[in-house]
C-alpha cells in the first residue's frame, strides 16, 4: 500500500551526491519545488544536459514559461518558489518525454492550464500516462496524437445542447473550426469525462 499525506511544501537544497540516483526526476521535482515557499537549489545536474534534450535548460524553460522564477548557475537549477504557478504557457519539449510528463502534471495545479508541444514520445517511458493523467481530472482534446489543448471544465451532471454550442463556439476560436473538432468536443461532453482522439 502507498499512502500519501499532503502538507505544505518549502525549499530545499538538494546536494550534488544525490543526482547519480534520481538525475532523471529533476524536472518533476522541479515542479513541486514551484509550488514551495522559498528557494530550491538542485546542485551538480550536469549530466541532464546530456539526456534526451538539454534537460536542465529545457526544466527552467519550462517553469519560466509558466511564471516560475527559475535560473541556472552552473550546473546547478534554483527554482523561486511562491506556493503556486501561474501556468498559461506553452512548454517546448524538445521531445523529451520527462519534460512533457512534467509540464503536464504542472498544469494539474497551476492557476491555468499547462500546454506543451507534442506527446507522442511520452510512451517511450510510461506508456499508461495518458490513462493516469485522465484520473486526475484534466479534460483533454487531441488532435492526430497530439493533445491541442489543455483546460479545465467543471460541467453540470446534464450538458444541454446550449452548453454544448458554446463550448464548440470556444473551441473553434481557439482551433479554427478543425474539421472533427464539434463531433469531438459532442463525444467528449457525453462522455463525462476523458480524453477524446479525432
């Protein structure tokens, strides 16, 4: 059994000895330390330059673009935590699935929604993530394997077709009238929650 107690989170700093054994966690570490009080120091992440992407810059990137303070000196990531992340922004993934996996969990908790620039790759290493993912509660369109959009939508039990009119009106601002996106968003509204493949 696993069991979980929540409390509030505060920076840290994160000797160098420790990257060896969790070098490949930093990004997602990264992410809770955006939702710390107080700075975080990750020190000696050389060898997440050399992953699938330039990890460390693409970590701080990341948190950047979704209103985390973050810098790198050296080799090491200082994340500013506030408690909370902004979101809103769109993360390049330089298609690593880690910093995709970790954005996306970002935008679980950020003021706004977290997007990032393709998925596809997350299978490379957790094949199951969409389905976990969707257990959180992220209501999610994607568009030839590619998730489009990320946003919360708390819907009443009973979407009338109103309700159904104006969401396909938002999301053809946002997407510019995709041609299987009404007959998506219809199946996605009916089904209550989940992702929907168009």
């Amino acid at each position: 059994d696993i069991r979980v107690r929540a409390g509030a989170l505060k920076g840290v700093e994160v000797p160098a000895a420790r990257a060896p054994s969790m070098i490949d966690e930093y990004p997602v570490l990264a992410v809770a330390a955006s939702f710390a009080e107080g700075m975080t120091v990750m020190r000696g992440l050389k060898e997440l330059r050399v992953k699938e992407s330039d990890r460390l810059a693409a970590t701080a990137d990341m948190l950047r673009a979704n209103g985390v303070a973050a810098e790198i000196a050296g080799d090491d990531l200082i994340v500013h935590g506030k408690g909370r992340a902004l979101g809103g922004g769109l993360v390049a993934t330089h298609m690593d699935h880690r910093i995709a996996m970790s954005a996306l969990v970002m935008g679980l908790a950020s003021d706004r929604p977290v997007r990032v620039d393709g998925t596809a790759f997350i299978a490379t290493s957790f094949p199951g993530f969409v389905d976990h993912y969707l257990r959180a509660g992220q209501w999610q369109l994607v568009v030839n394997g590619d998730f489009i959009d990320f946003w919360n939508v708390d819907l009443p039990d009973h979407v009338g077709e109103v309700g159904e009119r104006l969401a396909v009106r938002r999301l053809h601002a946002v997407f510019d009238a995709h041609p299987r996106v009404e007959d998506a968003l219809a199946r996605l509204l009916r089904a209550g929650n989940g992702v929907v493949f168009v």
